[in-house]
C-alpha cells in the first residue's frame, strides 16, 4: 500500500511522533525503490509538488486542522519533515547519477549464477627469482646486502674501479652517457653504471674491513639485442675483504655457490683472465650442465658448451691493491676478492631458455611458467 498522509485528530506528543515515523519509513522506503531518473521525477513530484504533493498536504491536513495550541508543535515538525524530504528526495538523485544504478535495482545487478571473479596469480619475473637465489646463497654465507645507483659517475664505474681514463680496457664495456655532461670533469660525468661492481667502491667507502657483500642490481651497455646480449641485464656483485683472504677462499666459496645454484655434482674451473680492479683474475666455468662435463651429447658433439664440457659463467679475482688506495684502505693490512655475475646467464642456463629476449618482452605464456 503506497503511504498517504492521514488526517490527523490526535495532536498528541506520542501521536505526532508515530505519524512522524510512518512518514519517514514511507520516505525511505520509496527512496530505495528509484532507480532511474524518470522514477525519480516522479518520486520528487510525489513528495514536493506544490499541487498536491506529500508535504503540500501535511498543511492542510496537518498544519490547518490542528487546534490553536498545538499549531506551534505541529508547525515545528512539519518544517522539520520538509527539511528531511528534500535532503533525501536530493540524495536519491544523486545516488542515481553516481551511475551505481544503470536502470536496474541494486537487487537485480547481482546475478549469483555467474562465476567467480578469479584473480590470476601473480609469478615472481624469472630474472629476479633467479638473482634472489642467487642473493640468498651468498647470505646464507653470512653476507649483507648492499645496492647502489643505477646513473653512476664515471669515477665510480671506472676510475675508482682502475680503469685509468683513456685506459683500453674501458673498451670492454660499451657504455650509454648521459647527454650534456661534456663541460664536467671526467670522473664526475654521468653514465648508466655498466656493471655491479662501483657498489664495490661505495660499500668500502662507507664500512671497514671485514667486508662481506653481494650487490644485486640493473646495468646497462650500448649493445644491441639478439638471442644473448641486452641494453639492459642484471649482475650481481660480491665482495669479501679482511686480513689474510686467499685466491683459495674465493674458490671454496664460487665453488660451493656454483653447487647451490646448479646442483652437487657440478664442477668449477678458474681460468686466467683480466679485469682492471682484481689481480690475479679468473674466469669461473662449470662443467657443463647439459653434458654432464663430457662434451657430447645424444651421439654428437654438446652444443651448448661446443663440446668442451665447460660452460664460462663468470668473472672473478683478487681485490686490486690500487683499488684499496681509492678507498683508504691499507693493502699491506687486508687483501680481498670479488666476483660479478650475469643474473639472466645464470636464469638461461637453469631453466633452458635460449633467447635472453624472453625475459624482457613481457609475454605472459613464457612468464607464467616460472609462477
Ligand atoms: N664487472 C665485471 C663485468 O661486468 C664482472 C666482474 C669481474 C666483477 C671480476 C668482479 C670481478 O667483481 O672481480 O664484466
């Protein structure tokens, strides 16, 4: 039954309170049941119209018939309904235009047979699943954690590094300047850091011996893409300095990292290298995890270590002395070693990917089974 206004003869408190009541429930109620803009216009007219509207009514049949000591009351709360019928014949208009109701009722917008909206889970991207691996081996060495900027000078990416200016061996890194750097003193031109290693110089810049850090971080260098190089790749770096650190410590510890990361029967082999910032240096290669080490495979030759049985994964080496005169380090009091390796050479080789590209083109269908 739609509400009508009666006609009151009771101006008790108690009866104006009831009539009150019904009249607000009738409000809401009516309220909740607009769900376009025509019901709307016609709930407005049904409430405010000056001809015949609820209020319009509640002074004739409430106002004008009550008895002169009751008008103050009645006058009061009339004032006080029209007051309320207005703030919520305004906020169903607004409810309506806030386009939480398209034309329907919200009981009508929940249709419970449909599915269940399934978030899709997120995976960890391989290349940083793979350096987190990488980082925990090291910590559960005992080693923290230390990062740096990616925009580096020259003086940390290089020179601190010994790479002297003008130096050939800064050829080996094809690296991006940053535009307009030119009216700089060299050492303090900007450059995308070409490799982990300046956090090296920042982590001994800031602590004292002992030292034991690996850096995980992005890096970049003017090459052009194909199935192994990127403009862009993640290394992570590692450092241990202290009193008497040997060439033996550095092989216990890269051999046993290289077994956590690719399994226990894998073997390492130190092959003579250079690198500016360690002396000696070495290139560290495993037995090749296709193999098994034997260089043939399926009857003919391994093609992934070119039937060598060794697979050249990273670079390593003992600290420098010029290095540790960059950062006021005694070289006649501690010795060191360092290594740096590629995150997505590692990421390729354990999960057999062959094209570096895979991890940067953001393809779900590849990215997905790493989840
Ligand atoms: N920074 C070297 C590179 O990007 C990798 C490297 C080699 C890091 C030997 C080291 C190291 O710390 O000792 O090619």
């Amino acid at each position: 039954m739609p509400y009508t206004v009666p006609k009151l003869t009771n101006f008790s408190a108690a009866a104006l309170d009831s009539a009150v009541r019904e009249l607000l429930s009738a409000l809401e109620q009516e309220s909740a049941m607009v769900a376009s803009e025509n019901d709307w216009k016609i709930y407005r007219d049904r409430w405010m119209a000056r001809k015949n509207g609820v209020l319009t009514q509640l002074n004739d049949l409430w106002l004008k018939a009550a008895p002169g000591p009751s008008k103050k009351e009645v006058g009061q709360r009339v004032n006080e309904l029209k007051g309320k019928v207005e703030h919520t014949v305004e906020a169903t208009l607004a409810r309506i235009q806030s386009g939480a109701s398209s034309g329907k009722l919200a009981a009508e917008r929940l249709d419970i047979t449909l599915p269940g909206i399934r978030r899709p889970l997120g995976a960890e991207h391989p290349v940083i699943k793979t350096m987190n691996e990488i980082v925990s081996v090291f910590r559960n060495l005992g080693y923290s954690v230390e990062e740096g900027p990616e925009i580096e000078t020259d003086y940390y990416n290089f020179e601190a590094l010994n790479f002297p200016p003008n130096h050939p061996a800064r050829d080996t890194q094809d690296t991006l300047f940053i535009v307009g750097q030119e009216s700089k003193v060299l050492r303090d031109r900007l450059l995308l850091r070409t490799h982990t290693s300046p956090v090296q110089i920042r982590t001994m810049e800031k602590m004292k011996p002992p030292v034991r850090v690996v850096c995980p971080g992005k890096v970049h260098r003017n090459d052009a893409p194909d199935a192994t190089h990127s403009p862009i790749f993640h290394q992570v770096e590692g450092l241990a300095v202290d009193t008497d650190i040997t060439f033996c410590d550095l092989k216990g510890t890269l051999d046993h990292a290289m077994k956590a990361l690719f399994g226990s029967s894998v073997k390492t082999r130190f092959y003579p290298s250079f690198f500016p910032f360690t002396e000696p240096s070495a290139d560290v290669q495993i037995s090749c995890i296709f193999c098994g080490g034997k260089g043939t495979r399926d009857g003919g030759p391994c093609r992934n270590c070119k039937a060598s049985g060794w697979i050249e994964l990273l670079g390593c080496g003992m600290v420098d002395p010029n290095v540790y005169g960059f950062v006021d380090y005694d070289p006649a009091k501690v010795s060191g070693f360092a290594f740096g390796m590629g995150v997505e050479r590692i990421a390729i080789l354990k999960y057999g990917v062959d094209d570096i590209q895979l991890f940067f083109n953001g393809d779900v269908r590849f990215l997905e089974q790493f989840g």
